[in-house]
C-alpha cells in the first residue's frame, strides 16, 4: 500500500538513502531540509523537496503523511564541543517542534536517526542497548536526550516510534552516498589518499589491546541501514518505544579498513602514525541482536570490501564535480 511520510534531513547522506529507498517501494515522499549540510542534487528524483527548517516543519506538515522519519541534525563529535549550543538548539530544540507538529498533525509513527555516541565509552562489546549511556559529547548528549523526548511522548500521547542507533555508517547506494564538509569518517578519508587528494592517512595510536594495535569498529553498509528503517515502520506499536542498535557485529581494525582500500581501489596508501585520541575506545562493536528480533533485520552487506567498493564508485563518480 502506498503511503507518504516526510524525511527531515532528505538531502544528506543516510537520508536521501532512505529517500530512495522509499521511493523505489512505490511511496510518496517529501524531503524537509534546510541544505546547511546537505545538497539539493543529494534529493532523490521523484521526491518533493521543500527547503526549510525541521523547527517549522508544522508549516508543512497535515495528516496526509503516515509517518516521518526523523535525520535532521548537526551531527559533528567536534563541532559539538566547540558550539554545543548549535546541537541543543538544532537536535533537542527541532525535534521538540517536531513532536509538536506530529501531535497537532496526527501522525503518529515516527522513525529517529539515533547514533551509538549515546553510550559513550562503553565497558562491555558487544555493544547492547542495555548498556549504560554516558556519552561523551555533546552531540551524542543531544542525542540520548531527544531519545528521553521521544519515550516520554510515547508514553503521554500513544505515539509508535522506533530510535536506530547506528555505529559507523558506510558505503554508497548508487548516486547517493558520503560527501561531509569537513569530512572526518575514516573509510571516506581513506579513499581520498588513493585518489591523491590527501598525502597520507592518519593513524592514531598502534598499541590497542586489538590483534594489530589498532582501534576496531563496526562498520555497516548504508543500504543496509536504510532497510533497517523501513522495516521500523511495518515494527513500531502505539505507546512503544523501541530502541534498537544498527551495526554488523563485526569488527575491523583502521589498518583492515586502510588495507582493503588498497585492495580495493589498487592504489598505495602511505599511513603516518599519530598519538592516541583522547576518548577513542579500543574496540566499538554493536549488538544488533533486538534489530534482528524485533524488526526481522539482517545485514545483507558484511563485507567491508562490499562497503569499500561502493564508497570508491561514489567517490570517483564525483571527482569530474571537484575543482
């Protein structure tokens, strides 16, 4: 059955994947971003785009949308700690007037762009969403705090939603993949060496308790991801809301991701190594085992040379774009 649903944040990169997505299922969707970080050409064809704020989203939305899902945010660990008050105004304060226009609108299913940064340094791997949340940041502290926004308007006003909390989203699906301003992923940092752009790839810290003294992430495709949230809109229960972690469960180290870039791409990678980052935990791995359970997920990508392929296809597509 078609339905329509409103995608805040459309033209970045995790949303304009859904986007399409959605619209590949025969829906109709709406995209809301005001393009501070994301481009206008990022939105799928078929879409409506409207340019504005997620804060004046009650400008456009009505009860002919079934449901929305939620990506606008500042989304920057860095950023957020020289300007947090950036992150409280964009993430906490427009998802605030988010659920006010839900409320008003009547829609009552809503899907949230969550992130991993809500646990913070956590003591146990594989990462499950009973973990304690300390996060270290105030970007993954705006975050658990729209997550408490979000259950209390469950609970008060029946509201069905479902909270994904990815860990390293990658890859590319077709036209649609990574392009952040500054950009501070590792896999797309990487490719930017094998195509001359940056000299080498900053390593920090070889001497984790890890097999090669590097830190091990787990790295999910971002088509995978997408799918994840659909099937969050088929999962979701009024009065209920569900916290689920998006990631393959598998490890792999910066010298495996740096390494595969090389196999993939056939290009040399020098690497420079550089102090530990304060903060960077040795291993991050998710537990997906309640995505799998309760939204009848499964990664359908693990392979990283999968993801690093489809980053490199995106990434030299857009190179004749460069100056």
């Amino acid at each position: 059955m078609t339905q329509r649903y409103l995608v805040t944040g459309g033209a970045g990169y995790v949303g304009s994947v859904v986007a399409a997505h959605l619209l590949e299922r025969g829906h109709r969707v709406t995209v809301l971003d005001d393009l501070s970080t994301g481009f206008a050409e990022a939105v799928p064809e078929g879409a409506e785009f409207v340019e504005g704020r997620v804060q004046d989203a009650a400008r456009w939305l009505d009860g002919s949308y079934d449901a929305v899902l939620h990506f606008a945010a500042s989304s920057q660990v860095g950023e957020s700690v020289e300007k947090p008050e950036k992150y409280w105004e964009n993430n906490v304060g427009g998802t605030m007037a988010l659920l006010a226009a839900l409320r008003a609108a009547g829609i009552r299913r809503l899907v949230f762009s969550s992130t991993a940064a809500t646990y913070g340094e956590p003591e146990t791997v594989p990462v499950r969403e009973t973990a304690p949340t300390a996060p270290t940041s105030p970007y993954g502290a705006t975050k658990l705090a729209v997550d408490h926004m979000i259950g209390g308007e469950c609970a008060a006003h029946g509201l069905a939603a479902v909270s994904l909390r990815y860990f390293n989203v990658a890859g590319a699906y077709g036209a649609y993949g990574e392009r952040h301003e500054p950009e501070s992923h590792l896999i797309p940092l990487v490719l930017q060496v094998a195509l001359g752009r940056r000299a080498a790839i900053s390593v920090y810290g070889e001497d984790y308790p890890t097999p090669d003294g590097t830190c091990v992430r787990d790295y999910i495709h971002v088509a995978d991801l997408a799918e994840a949230h659909l099937l969050a809109l088929d999962a979701m229960t009024a009065g209920e809301h569900l916290i689920c972690n998006l990631g393959n469960g598998n490890g792999f180290s910066v010298r495996e991701v740096v390494e595969t870039v090389r196999e993939v791409t056939g290009h040399p990678v020098p690497e420079v190594v550089a102090p530990r980052r304060p903060g960077d935990p040795a291993v991050l791995v998710a537990s997906a085992d309640s995505a799998r359970e309760r939204l009848g997920w499964t990664p359908s990508r693990p392979d990283l040379a999968d993801v690093v392929t489809d980053a490199w296809a995106f990434a030299r597509s857009r190179e004749g774009e460069r100056p």
